[in-house]
C-alpha cells in the first residue's frame, strides 16, 4: 500500500516534469522551475519537450505497473531504478536539487515496494 502510493507520487512527479518540459518550457513558470534564460528556453524548446516525452514514458510504465497490482513488482521496480538512475545523472550534471525531486522519491518508493509495504 505505501509502496503504491510512493509510486504514485512518483508518477505525479514525473507528469508535472513531463507538463514542464513540453507545454510550460518557454513560459514564466518554465523558466522558473529550471532556472532559465528567456533565450535559452526559447532556443532548447524542441530538445526539452523531448525530454518532457522521456519523463511521460517513465510516468506511463510506472501506471502500467501500478495498474497491474502484485503483478506489476517488476515492472515498478524497473522503473523505478530508472528514475531513480535519471535522478542521479541529473543532480550530477545540472544540479543537486534534482536528487531531491527526483531520486529520493523514487528511492523510497523502491524500498517501500521491495518491502511489500
């Protein structure tokens, strides 16, 4: 039950990074949430919004193991350990604030999954 709902919170995150990306890029608030330049968001636009697409798809396959109940143990975990993995890429490459919005959570959810709790 906790591992689901960590999941989900997991999948809530990973929407709203995917909105982000490919809808609110060159916005205000695009701006805001990743620390950017006007011209720069407006030049990397098509490149995040493919980025935005990667994060939808982390999103749907941990749905997909969501969906599936007990099934979906496998599933869940391999994505994760995907997450999670992206997370630590990322707080490595751009900024340490990405291990907390990203990889803690999916850390957590991975215990509390593993544990069966």
């Amino acid at each position: 039950m906790i591992g689901n709902i960590l999941t989900g919170l997991v999948v809530l995150i990973h929407c709203y990074i995917a909105y982000l990306e490919i809808v609110l890029w060159d916005t205000p608030r695009g701006h805001k949430a990743f620390n950017l330049e006007p011209d720069f968001a407006s030049a990397s636009k098509v490149l995040a919004a493919n980025q935005g697409l990667y994060n939808g798809f982390l999103a749907a396959g941990l749905i997909w193991g969501l969906y599936l109940g007990a099934g979906g143990f496998q599933i869940k975990i391999f994505f994760l350990l995907c997450v999670a993995i992206a997370g630590l890429y990322g707080a490595a490459t751009v900024g340490r604030k990405i291990l907390f919005i990203q990889t803690v959570p999916a850390v957590l959810a991975i215990g509390a999954v593993w544990l069966g709790w």
